[in-house]
C-alpha cells in the first residue's frame, strides 16, 4: 500500500530547502496502519518572544487539502523572497510567523474530515454550545460513524487538537499581540474569514479589533471578495477549538488574539465543474488545474496582509481596545 502524502512530501522538502531561514519541529506522530504522519510548525522571522506574531494552520479536515496547498504556496513564496527582498528582511526582523500547514496528514492521506480515531478535531474541544445546534453538523457523540464526531465525553483531546492548541498557547497567546489564520474549504459560494464564536451568540471581547482589522483590509484592497462575519451567523456548533483557546485569555487582560478562520466557497468550484458534487475531494477542493492555480494566487494578498497588520499593529488598532476588552468582559 502507497502511503506517500504528496502535501506532506511537499512540507518536507521546504523545511529541508528552507534552512537557515526556517525552523521546524515535530509536535506529534499519528500513526495508521502502522505508518508514521508527523505534524510539523514551522517558524519564519523575529525570535523575539515579545514580537507580534501570525499563525497559518492548515488540513485540520483531512479532505480539505486545499486549505493546506494555500500555505505551502504561500511558504514556497516566503522562502524564494528570502533569497533577495531586503524588505521582507526589515519586516521578519519585527514578527514572527508560524505555519502548522498539516494538522492531520493521516485523515489528509485517507480521504477523510476526520482523523484516524474518527474524530473530527474541529468539534473535539470541552466547549459545549449555548444553544441548540444542528444534528450531527453542530458536532455529536452518537458515534464515530457518524460525521462530525466529538469524540469520547470527558476525555482528553485528540493528539493532533492538543499538538495545535500547545503550539498557540506558546507561539500566539504569550505575545503582546497575535493572529492565527485558520484555512479551510466547503462552505457557500463566497471566500469568508470567520471570527468566533461558533458555541455563542455572544460577541466576543476583541470585536473592535476585528472590526478595525476588517476595516483596514476593505481600505487597503477594496476589490477584494471576502465577506467578513463572526461565525454564529451561520450555525453554532460545540467543540470549536478557537473559542476554546480564544476562552482561555485572561478576561480584560492586554493581550490581544484574534482567532480567524478563512472559509474558502467552494460551491464556485462546484458550479463551474458539476461533476465534483460525485467526488469526495471535489466538493471540498478545486479540481481543474487554472482554478487550482488562481485560487493558489488570490489568498497571497490576505497572507501577506495579515503580516503586514500584525508587525503594524499599534498603528490601526482602537486606541480604547483595553477598556472596550474590559467593558465587554464585564457583559459576557
């Protein structure tokens, strides 16, 4: 049996071409069917623990490879740069990036949402929803069977959940100020970043950081296409691992961490193609190679944004963020 993963045959020929400019390690090792998958993070940039930082997460669903493809291409670009920008130089000199481009290269290598154990990891987290959510899509306990498995009540996350909340409590939520970007396909025919909750409808505390971050994107790039919209629009869910971390800063506190999640609209793809509503991998991922290609293009410009904004951060943000932190920790 071929256990070759060409995304992660990829991620591994970067971090060997990508010395001395990147550090890596591996956080965790899943196995399956006795093979080994690590999980790599990947670091770029200042090593300044009190510099602001962006994390890029990627193939937390296993089906969609595109969220990790992304960041590879976005990688790829960084690491070609770092041969000759002397302006990109001066700017890592000030922020650090972070990239887990593969949460679950085993659930990638089979074709599956979920990983190995039947776990989907984007419900495993002990946060139950306020409300009530859709049956099965808001995350169930039935069984592993079933789509979007919790997994076991009371017991401890899965080892790819706990590998990507160590990496953000240590790289992200230690810093003054830090983004993490998480990338994902399969929802609506419009490219959406999310902001939590998805377990409440309350707002949360950095909504004016949000806002002004949203703001300062739609100045910068006004033709862009996102749709900017916390992610109880849509649906609740439980289990969210970004409101579990996002949960765990300290209420009022100067810290700032804005949890995003890029959720590209992969019914695009769907409708210029029809015939990849009979494929698993094609709901979730384009199929043909010039939509491949653009979509690989049109993300580049959020990436190096979110860069940007991060390392400028005192220059946009609120000037009353803290008191408006404190103010709405108060009505939580």
């Amino acid at each position: 049996m071929d256990f070759n993963l060409p995304e992660l045959i990829e991620l591994e020929r970067i971090i060997q071409e990508g010395q001395p400019y990147l550090d890596s390690r591996i956080v965790c090792d899943i196995e399956l069917k006795g093979h080994r998958f690590p999980v790599y993070v990947l670091g770029i940039g200042s090593k300044d623990p009190a510099a602001p930082a962006v994390g890029f997460f990627g193939g937390v669903h296993g089906l969609e490879k595109i969220g990790t493809r992304v960041l590879l291409a976005f990688l790829r670009s960084l690491l070609s740069r770092m041969k000759w920008d002397a302006v990109l130089h001066h700017q890592l000199a000030s922020v650090r990036l972070v990239f887990m481009p593969l949460v679950n290269p085993a659930g990638m290598w089979d074709s599956t949402r979920c990983n190995p154990r039947g776990v989907d990891l984007m419900r495993n987290a002990p946060v139950d929803a306020s409300e009530k959510v859709h049956f099965l899509l808001g995350g169930q306990r039935i069984s592993a069977r079933l789509p979007w498995y919790r997994g076991v009540s009371d017991a401890p996350m899965e080892a790819e959940a706990q590998a990507l909340c160590s990496v953000v409590r240590e790289e992200l939520m230690s810093r003054e100020f830090s983004i993490a970007l998480d990338c994902h396909s399969g929802f609506g025919a419009k490219d959406r970043i999310w902001f939590p909750y998805a377990h409440s409808r309350t707002p949360i505390r950095h909504l004016p950081e949000i806002l002004a971050l949203a703001d300062l994107f739609n100045q910068t790039y006004r033709e862009h296409n996102y749709l900017f919209e916390a992610q109880n629009s849509q649906y609740l869910t439980h289990g969210d691992l970004w409101d579990y971390l996002y949960l765990q800063m300290p209420p009022g506190g100067e810290q700032v961490f804005l949890p995003l999640t890029l959720e590209m609209g992969s019914w695009l793809w769907v409708k210029e193609n029809p015939r990849q509503l009979f494929s698993r991998q094609g709901i979730f991922n384009p199929r043909s190679p010039s939509r491949l290609h653009r979509v690989l293009r049109s993300h580049l410009i959020w990436f190096e944004f979110l860069t940007h904004a991060a390392s400028a951060h005192k220059n946009w943000m609120p000037a009353s963020s803290a008191s408006a932190a404190q103010s709405a920790a108060c009505h939580e």
